[in-house]
C-alpha cells in the first residue's frame, strides 16, 4: 500500500485582519502544492476564528486601542493556545509559519520541523535600528519574542537576496538554515482581460475616461507615500486633468492632511477590497504605475504590473532593482523632482519607456509553481 505523503501545517494570519500580500502568498502556496506537490506533500491551512473582546466593548471610545489590544491577545495568547490544541487532534509532520510577523507561534511547535518565511523586517526594525524606530519597552518585548522564536526555526525562508544580506549583516540566522523562495504572480495579472468583465467595467467607469496614475500597496511608513501624494501634487501641474487611483491602506491622519493641504482631494481615487482581476485590470489601464517605498522585502505590485505590460517607476533601492531588473524606471527615493521629471517623461513620450516584451519577459521570470516546489521541497529535505 502506497504511504501517505506527509502533512504541512501551513499556518497563516488571521483572515479578520486587514488583507495583505500575505494572504495572497498563502492562497497561492497551498493551490500550488495541491496541483504540482500532492504526491509529495500535503498541505493543510491553520487559521482560527479571530476573537474580539476590548472591540465589542460598546463604551470604548478608542477604538484603535481596543482593536490593537486584539491584535495582541489574539497573536500572543489566543493563537498559540488553539496551535497547543491542534497539533494534539491532528498528526502533521511539518509546520510551515507563512509570516515572519507570527514567528511566536515556533515556540509551541517543534523547532527541528518548523519553518518560517522572513518576508522583511518591519517586526524587528525597532530591535535592529533602534536609532531610527523608537518604540515603548513592551514593543520591544514583543518584538523579541516573535525574533527568538524565528531563530529557532529549521529553515528560514526570504525573498531576494537583499532581506538575505540584513539577515546576514545582523546575524540573526545560521545562513545554512536560508533558503530563498521568490515569490510569483498570479494568473489574473496579464494582458488580456477576462472575458467577465462586469466587475472591472464598473469600477473604469467609476475611475473614468481621464488618465491615471496608480499605487497598489498600504499606506505604512516605509512606503512613502507622503512622496506619493507631493509627486502627484506636483506633476498636476503639467497634467491637470491626471487622477491617482490608490489601492489598499487606510489613509493616516498626516497623509489626510497633506492632502488637504495640497488641495488634491478630489482628483484621488481610493479603492479597497478588490479582487485580483479588478487590481489587473487597474495596472492595464494606468498610465504608470509607481512603487515609492523606501524599504521592501519583494515589492510584488513591481511583477504583478510588469506581467499586465503596465510601465513601472519604483524607487531607486537595491530590491526593487533585483526584482524589476531592466524593465522599470527608477527614480532615486525620496527625490520627487526626479520622480516628477521622469513621470513628465513617460505620459509625454510613452516610446521611451522600456520594451513590453522587455517587462513581460522580467515578470515571467517569478512563478507561484516554483515558489511552492522550493518551500515543500525544503521540508521534504528536513526529514533526510
């Protein structure tokens, strides 16, 4: 009788919390192994339920507290009770920790069988500069607990060989425990549009028949987009009638200023909640895409607009290089006159942007099927 392939416990962020390219890695690592690693390996996804308590709570007036004081019982108590309870019901031989953000969680689990994907370093920054993020002591706590509970793990999986070097630099991993598992682009992103299209109809009309610039992305720190908002202000005055659509994030209460402040309100468009195909559709009729981060682990909005023949402007920093290769326009970060006067460029002259089938030659190079073939192949190599 043939033997079972093994179980992976793929364990993911709470569904509750605001949707993130992390999701997107999950949904597409687990799809990905079913159809090119199921002879090899099973996976099964762990999520529970998000509990909320300080959040139902009707005469609480900050809001914000109460939902991050969930975030934290859920992340540092609730998670790894129910983790306890399920590793006991159920039999798994791997367990796979698909955000570095959750690396808690290896402290229940058995470090010679976990793993972890690192995919920046958001959670540790204030640990590793501390000059440069300040945070209250019981952050700090935090954020060495989800580290130590990395560093135990078997394997540590990364994105580029930039997150590779920081890891490195600060000497947080053995480097024989690194494996690197790019990540990919999914089906939706393209240059033909779906033959239903009612949904992604809806939503042009919504945008309009004026030209526009697009950001995909959260609105966090690293990401800039007080840049964002000054190029847009500023390349207004060559295109008046250009719109920015905004996908994802909630503006903070600075950025809300500074667009009141610049008087841009009404030619923004922000949108939330899409689906890949919308979010396709999107990065297909954008005059340019722009990526204006500071800091990345990957930057997947760079492939997924490359593979929709969108023209990309990133910033000038070496992991947007890495991934973008030749194909996009870089713009050195933080600089919007250079941003400004390379965007003039681009809407003036499309011909001078590079080759599509230079841009869609760079996003075939990122594939789900080989992300998904690297990590359950690493575990495979756990059990030799």
């Amino acid at each position: 009788m043939a033997k079972n392939p093994p179980r992976l416990a793929i364990i993911s962020d709470y569904l509750e919390e605001n949707w993130t390219s992390m999701d997107l890695c999950v949904q597409m690592l687990i799809q990905h192994i079913r159809s090119d690693q199921s002879e090899f390996i099973h996976p099964v996804e762990i999520c529970p339920k998000f509990n909320w308590r300080f959040s139902n709570i009707p005469w609480v007036k900050h809001k914000r507290f109460a939902y991050n004081a969930d975030r934290l019982m859920n992340r540092f108590w609730d998670y790894p009770q129910y983790l306890k309870q399920k590793i006991q019901q159920e039999n798994f031989d791997f367990y796979h920790i698909a955000d570095h953000s959750y690396a808690q969680l290896a402290h229940v689990l058995p470090p010679e069988r976990t793993g972890v994907f690192c995919h920046d370093f958001d959670a540790f920054r204030s640990l590793l500069e501390p000059n440069k993020e300040v945070r209250p002591n019981w952050y700090q706590a935090m954020s060495r607990r989800i580290l130590r509970g990395m560093q135990q793990c078997a394997v540590v999986f990364y994105t580029t060989t930039d997150v590779r070097k920081q890891i490195e630099h600060y000497q947080l991993v053995e480097p024989s425990r690194l494996v690197q598992a790019p990540l990919g682009i999914a089906a939706e992103f393209n240059l033909t549009p779906e033959s239903n299209m009612s949904s992604q109809q809806d939503l042009l009309e919504r945008v309009g028949d004026l030209p526009f610039i697009l950001h995909v992305g959260s609105c966090i720190p690293r990401k800039r987009i007080d840049i964002l908002l000054n190029i847009f202000s500023r390349i207004r005055s060559f295109y008046p009638d250009l719109r920015l659509v905004k996908v994802g994030g909630e503006w903070t209460q600075s950025q809300q200023q500074q667009i009141a402040d610049l008087n841009i309100g009404n030619s923004i468009i922000h949108l939330q909640g899409l689906d890949r195909s919308t979010v396709a559709s999107l990065y297909r009729e954008a005059s340019a895409v722009l990526l204006t981060s500071e800091a990345e682990g990957f930057g997947l909005p760079v492939i997924e607009a490359l593979a929709c023949g969108a023209v990309m402007l990133a910033s000038d920093i070496p992991v947007l290089h890495e991934v973008g290769g030749e194909s996009v326009i870089y713009c050195k970060m933080a600089d919007v006159s250079d941003w400004v006067s390379k965007l003039v460029q681009v809407l003036a002259n499309p011909a001078s942007v590079p080759e599509q089938h230079y841009r869609l030659s760079q996003a075939a190079k990122y594939s789900w099927s080989n992300h998904a073939q690297i990590i359950a192949q690493a575990y495979l190599q756990l059990s030799c």
